[in-house]
C-alpha cells in the first residue's frame, strides 16, 4: 500500500526479496491486492512485499477435484475457470470489499488462504483450510518449502499447509496453493422461516442441520438485518443445494421437519443465490462507516445468550451465520463495546476477532483473546521457526510476534 | 530392516528409579513394568518390529498423563504414545529406552449436544464407540477407518485417519472440532471446542496427523452428522483395470460425489470371493463398489445415472442392490479383503500410497511390473474417488529374503506414488515404515522446516524420536 512495496513477478524473485530482508533484518508487510489489510492488527514495517505478481492457474484437473493457482490470481479468476467446468470453490470465500474497502486490486488465492475466510457453507463442509491440500511459500530465511500436494488424501509429514492457512503471512508468504473443489450444485433453494427470535432461530437451524436433508447453509437476520438482504421481517434460513430433481423434496422434508417452528417459504434458486451472496459478503450487517466490526464465534446453542448479553451492553447491529455459531457484529469502537464483546464471547467458551476499526483502535485492543501462557509459548516458538529474525507481518496477529 | 536410535544406557539402567517415579505419578495400578505384561505392547499393527519398552503407563486422566510427561522431559526420558495400537505404519512401536503412555483408559463419553452436532470424548475412545453413541438419535461420526471396532480416537488424530466414505465426509482433520493436548513439557492447551473460528495459528490443523510429534491428545470433540435417509451400493465389473480407472474419472466428472467408491484387481477380488462368497464376478479384471446416499428416490436416480455413466465403459457385470441387504452383500467381500489376503498369503504388507486418480491405470501398470520383478504377488484394493490405494504385497515372514524382498517393493511402490505427482501415505502415516523414504517426497528445506516446527513442541526430540524423521536428521536443525 505505499511505494515501496517489492512485488516481484516470480518465486525466486519473492525468495530473494525475502532472503536480503531477512539478512538485513528489515521488517515487511505481506500482502497480495491488500484487500484485508484493514483487518487484524496494523504492521509497522519499514518495506513491504507482495504476492500481486505471482499469477496465474498452475495446474486444473476437473476429474480429480484439484485446482492449483499462485498466490496472486484473482479469485474470480479461479472461480470462472471452475464454473466452466460446473464446479467451485468448497468454502465459498466473502468478498469483503463492502466492508474492507477496495483495496489494490482483487482479492487474491494467497488473501483468502492465508486469512482463512469462509463464506456459508463452512458449517457444513468446511473453511478453506479444510480444502487447503498443499502450499508453496517463502519462509522468513527466503527459503522455498512446499508442504502437502495435489492429492485428496495425504499424511505424509506434519500438515503445514493447514498451519501456514490462517496464519497471515506471519510465518511465511504464499506464492501458491493447490485446492479440493466440487461439482457446484445444479440447483439451490432456501427454507425460510418467519417472525422467529435469536433463541428460536438458532433452534430452528439446529433442527435443520441435524436432518438428514442436507442443508448447506444456515443463518438467521434478526428483524434489523433482514430487510438488507431484501427480506421483511426476521429471516430464518436453511439452503439446500442439490441436484435440480432433488431440490422440491428435500425443501418439502425440511419445512415439514421445521413445521413447529412455523411455516416456511421456500425461496428458489436466483433468489436463494442472491440472498446468500449477501450473507456471505456480511451485507446484512449494515455497519455505519464509523462503527467497529467484530465477529464472535460460539457454539451455536450459546449464542443466544451472547445475542442478548451484547444488545443489553451497546446499540449492537448483528445476524447470525453458520448455524448461529458465527455471529457478525458492528457498534461502536469503544473499549466499552470491546470488552463487552471479549465478555461475552469468553463466557460462552467462544472467541472473537475485531474485524474493523480504524488503525489506532486496532493497534490499542486485543483484536483476538490473548493466547494462554503456554499457547503462547508455541506460538513465539513457532514463528521462530519460520521467521528466525520476526520480519514478516510483524505484530499481525499478536502484539510483538 | 529399518535403523533404530541407540539405547540410553544411563535411561536403562535408572528403570527402576523411573518406574517407581511414574508409579507415583500415574498411580501403582497404572503402571506396567513386568516383562511378561509388557510383551503386548512390542508391537502394533505393523508386526514385523517389535521392541518391548522400558514400561508402560495407562493414565486415567490428563493431569497424571502430564505429571509424567513433564517428569520423563526434566529426566530425558523418551516416550512414545499410544492408543489401541492398530497403527499399520509402526506408529505405536516402543524403544527400549522409552516409555510408552498410552490413553486406553480414558475412555468416557464426556459430552453429547445434537443441538450442536458435537460430541465430546477422553481419547481412548474408540471411533466405533462414538458412532455407538450417538446412533441412537440418528447421527454419526464420519471418518470410518477398516479398524474402527479396536482404534482409538487419539489414535485417528494422530495419523489422520481416513476411511471408505472420506471422498464424501473428509478425514479426521475435517471432523474434528477440538483437543486437549499435552506437551513432552507437561503444559495442557485447549484447543478449539464448539466453535469454528481459530484465533492465533491452526493448531488443530498442525496437531491432527502429526504422529505423536508434538504431544499426547487426552480429550477430543469431533463434529457428528445426522445419517442420511438410507444409502444402497452397487458393483460394477470391467474387463480391464484402466477401463474401471476411466470409469471413475467419469463419475466425478458428471457432478455425482458417491459417499464411496472402492476398486479391487483382479487377485484381490479372487481372494475375497473365495473368502466371503459375497458373489464377485470372477471374470472381471477389475471391479468398483459405488455407493450413494439418500431418500429412496434419490438412490434410484443416482445409481441410474451411474449406472449410464458405466455402461459406457462396456462393463462386464453390473450389480444394483435393491435394499439395505444386498448392499450389506457388494460390501462384504470388501470389508473382509484383509483378512481374504490373509487366508491366502501367510503375511503382506499393506501400502497406502495415493496418486492423482487420473494416473491409476499407469500406477496399476506399473505396480504389476515391480511386483514381477521382485517374485511376489500384489493385490490391489484402493479408495479409487481420492486415489488412496492399498496395495496389498504378499510374502512369508517366516523367509527372511521375501520379507526383504517385500520391503524394497513396497518401497518401490511409494516411490511410483510420488513420481506420478501422489504422496507416500494417504491415511496410515509415515511412522517408521515410511520413515526413510520422507527424501523421495519432500526436499531438504521441507524437511528442515517440519523438524523445527517439531522441535518448537519437543525441544530435546523425546517424544516418538524414532518416526516420520529419517534418523540421521532426526536430531538436528
């Protein structure tokens, strides 16, 4: 994000960038189209390096659900060259530019992997990380690992391909990884049930999620959030994805099973596609420019109790994804509204992450719950290991790591 | 024969000293130190190693499994976990300077939530044990390795494991919502829970599959599924192995994700029609059990399509079940092909290299010329859906120079799995039998990275020294 960002146009060229700023021990900011670069704590790094330049799909083998990209290819750039084949991205990773801000570009591979987003369909088949089969990066020395491959099933050696997914270029930068996909589903639909409360909705998704009808998808917009993604009054839903022939039965069984709940609607695919875009992008959240975004993850069956602790403590703007165990949040950056935030999520045995705020906030909070003493010995310990000198990301995640 | 580290002296001549020590910390009945107890625990499930170990402790709860962990780290101590000891890698194998601590008594359910589709067991618990759990309200626990009535499931976090119906559900990896774990220093972490989103670094993610390298899980919370409506299987027969490999790459290719689909050869379908006269074609040169899931309805219209799908591959038999106990037939012979190869050869050796499914007719090809070149026999039987296969190589353990043969083809093999773009283990991990050929897939740097990651949780090398690393750079980096 500033003129002396070093994006080097291959591998050995990012390497080597890494290696001089690793025998110099200068600090760097990681980053591709720096669309998340709003979230987590702010790096203070003197140089810069990104993965923007690192592009193209590397490898596409459709009959082996397998996909490879460096780090810099656009999302969308994956995601078209999978709809032509009928298939996609498991995780169905946000845009979150809505909320973020632009960035420099597109959201890139290397972005979604190493902040591990998820969209909706997390609660039923995964985060990326689950879809992660292999990495390629540069480590803090400027050295090249690999870890995993191009397979579906692979135990061979530690899985750092799943502990660099997540990690923020804080252990090392991505320059590409190799992913599972599926066939995208001919048709979807959405059950939607009515006028439900947080506590009655997260029950109505939990009866959906334990049928046997195969529900994708599961979220609930409070009477505020729901007219942002065009619906009236509190929304309640559950997405089917299926074969066409499959999609009438299985959201007749699902309603059926909801009945005592009330009675469903069923919204059909071009609705139910758009609707879920929205929810996957935190549209429905509605946050003002100047508010904070948090989002707080629980069991499911506690977030009503957070829903309720939360609206008592501050003017709470939220919906609730993932079967009620995502719960995405804006109000006002205060540390009041934060510490009621880190309460709330602690007492239900869940955490949390400030997804947004302005830099000075963000550098001032605890932007995730401090690690226990002997977690956050591994992680110092870890990062070493990757990142002898503590030159990428600095401070990223946790404060002087 | 695979190189074992050297004995600590100094650790073998304190075995008295440090079983009365552990006594204290496990408590006297948890602790076995006499040579005819100790016998059982030389092996697992990979019997051609066998070492007996300095003595064994079966902690009842996770502070007496970290008194001794943090006791055999100030003392130097090696240890090497344990769970059911189903391991087909040599996970489980002792040291004679080691102490083996395994989780077989901590076997409580701790927590079920259907609310929240979770369950929350000790980590002796079996796999077929939680499913037990559960099955009563209609749910499961998805990963189902061939070993699942005797495997604990520490034992399935620690390698990973997979099973038949992980083309559709995931591993353990993709099952699994939290751990407690502790260290060869005797911290206890928590990690995860109810809830999906990691705050720091994917531990979970690291811990799961890493072979007792890093620490000993004590508690486990796994995500259960509600079971589908019903799910019937059908067989198909093909005149030729690469035919069977086209076939499946059509099926993935239409949209259809079937929750499992099996391959056998022609030697491993002999071998298990002679053995559980499940009604295999024995014409066939290569055959593929397909099974979906669904209403009944939705069973018809896929194992429809499918069917289409094969009858393009001009198969040689075509077997629909029409109810659950026909299905319950076309698996039997699969379900029984361990022990069908066993009847038929005095011992083999089971691999589990995976490919790109897409390189199985040359894997097929290929394996069937090293085999030839050795002099043994090999019968294959693969997850054909992810390319997981198991060959299955016969040879008398009684005849030193064919189990040495069987040794170097097997070898061969996982090399073949690398070069065509696969890995050398797709579920059993590398434990020692894998150990020395972790070069042929990964580089030094790879390499040296993991070893430091490893030394970050174990800094003097204690825990499972012996596994995953070659030797000789076990120690360092």
């Amino acid at each position: 994000m500033s003129a002396e960002t070093i994006a080097p146009s291959d591998e050995a060229g990012l390497a080597a960038a890494i290696a001089s700023a690793h025998a110099a021990g200068t600090p760097l900011a990681v980053w591709g189209n720096a669309t998340k670069a709003a979230f987590g704590r702010p790096v203070q790094a003197a140089g810069a390096v990104s993965a923007r330049n690192l592009t193209g799909i590397t490898l596409y083998s459709p009959a082996e659900l397998v996909i490879a990209a460096r780090a810099g290819t656009p999302l969308a750039e994956i995601e078209a060259a999978l709809a032509a084949h009928g298939q996609h991205l498991i995780a169905e990773p946000p845009d979150l530019s809505a909320l973020m801000g632009p960035g420099e570009g597109p959201p890139t591979l290397g972005g979604a992997v190493a902040c591990n987003l998820s969209g909706p369909r997390r609660i039923a088949l995964g985060a990326m990380r689950d879809h992660v089969l292999g990495v390629r990066a540069v480590n803090g020395a400027g050295e090249v690992i690999t870890s995993g491959g191009r397979v579906l099933k692979n135990v061979t050696g530690l899985d750092l391909a799943k502990l660099l997914t997540g990690s923020r270029g804080t252990l090392a930068v991505l320059t590409e990884a190799t992913l599972k996909v599926l066939p995208a589903p001919e048709r979807t639909a959405t059950v939607m049930l009515r006028g439900l409360d947080a506590a009655r909705g997260v029950a109505a998704l939990s009866a959906g999620l334990g049928s046997p009808y195969g529900v994708t998808a599961a979220a609930h917009l409070p009477e505020a959030a729901a007219p942002r993604a065009g619906l009236g009054a509190a929304a309640t839903l559950l997405r089917v994805e299926e074969f066409a022939d499959f999609v009438p039965y299985r959201t007749a069984r699902l309603a059926e099973a909801l009945a005592s709940f009330g009675a469903a609607e069923v919204l059909d695919h071009d609705a139910s596609l758009a609707l879920w875009r929205s929810v996957r992008d935190a549209r429905p959240l509605g946050a003002a420019p100047e508010d904070a975004v948090w989002r707080v993850s629980v069991r499911p069956s506690a977030a009503p109790q957070v829903v309720g602790a939360l609206r008592r403590s501050f003017d709470a703007k939220l919906f609730l994804d993932w079967g009620g165990g995502l719960i995405w949040l804006a109000g006002p950056a205060t540390e009041d509204a934060h510490r009621a935030v880190a309460a709330a999520a602690r007492s239900a045995g869940g955490t949390y992450w400030l997804m947004r705020a302005d830099a000075g906030f963000r550098a001032a909070v605890a932007h995730l719950p401090d690690e226990p003493p002997a977690l956050a010995v591994l992680t110092r310990r870890v990062k070493a290991a990757f990142d002898p000198k503590g030159i990428l990301n600095p401070g990223r995640i946790f404060a002087g790591i | 024969m695979l190189a074992m580290p050297e004995p600590d002296p100094k650790v073998l001549a304190r075995r008295e000293a440090i079983v009365a020590a552990l006594r204290e910390r496990a408590g006297a009945a948890n602790v076995i130190a006499e040579p005819l107890r100790l016998k059982p625990y030389e092996t697992d499930g990979f019997t051609a190693y066998k070492c007996v170990p300095l003595a064994v402790v079966l902690p009842e709860s996770t502070a007496q499994v970290a008194a001794c962990l943090r006791y055999c780290h100030e003392q130097g101590i090696r240890v090497v976990p344990r769970a059911a000891g189903t391991s087909l890698s040599g996970g489980a194998l002792p040291l004679e300077d080691a102490v083996v601590i395994g989780v077989a008594r901590m076997n409580r359910i701790l927590e079920v939530s259907l609310e929240d589709r979770l369950a929350r067991v000790e980590a002796g618990v079996t796999n077929i044990g939680i499913t037990k759990a559960v099955e009563g309200e209609g749910f499961f626990y998805a990963p189902d390795p061939s070993s699942q009535l005797a495997c604990m499931i520490a034992g399935n976090v620690a390698m990973n494991s997979g099973g038949a119906h992980c083309l559709k559900y995931g591993v353990t990896a993709n099952n699994l919502l939290g751990v407690t774990m502790v260290t060869i220093e005797g911290e206890v972490i928590a990690l995860g829970g109810g809830h999906l989103d990691t705050p720091g670094y994917d531990w979970l993610g690291l811990i799961t599959g890493s072979e007792g390298q890093l620490g000993i899980v004590t508690e486990v919370t796994v995500r259960i599924l509600c079971a589908a409506e019903g799910a019937r299987a059908m067989l198909v027969g093909f005149a030729a192995t690469d035919v069977a490999g086209a076939a499946v790459a059509d099926i993935i290719a239409s949209g259809i994700i079937p929750v499992a689909l099996e391959f056998m050869d022609k030697p491993c379908i002999h071998a298990c029609e002679a053995f559980a006269h499940a009604g295999y074609p024995l014409d066939a040169e290569a055959l593929l059990i397909i099974e979906v899931e669904g209403s009944a309805a939705e069973q018809d219209a896929l194992l429809d399509r499918l069917k289409a799908i094969c009858a393009r591959h001009a198969p040689t038999t075509v077997r629909v079940a029409r109810n659950a106990e026909e299905s319950a037939a076309i698996w039997k012979g699969r379900k029984a092909a361990f022990g069908a190869i066993g009847r038929i050869s005095p011992d083999y050796l089971c691999m589990d290299g995976t490919i790109p499914p897409g390189a199985l007719p040359e894997a097929m090809r290929r394996i069937g010329t090293l085999a030839a070149h050795y002099g043994l026999q090999v019968a294959n039987v693969f997850h054909a859906g992810d390319g997981n296969l198991h060959p299955l190589i016969l040879f008398d353990a009684n005849d030193p120079e064919s189990f040495r043969r069987a040794e170097m083809l097997g070898a061969d093999i996982l090399r073949l799995c690398v070069e065509l773009g696969g890995c050398l283990t797709g579920e059993h991990g590398v434990g020692i039998e894998k150990r020395d050929l972790m070069t042929a897939q990964f580089g030094p740097a790879d390499l040296d990275q993991q070893r430091r990651v490893k030394r970050a949780f174990d800094p003097q090398w204690l825990l499972n020294p012996h596994k995953v690393f070659p030797l000789e750079a076990a120690g360092t980096a």
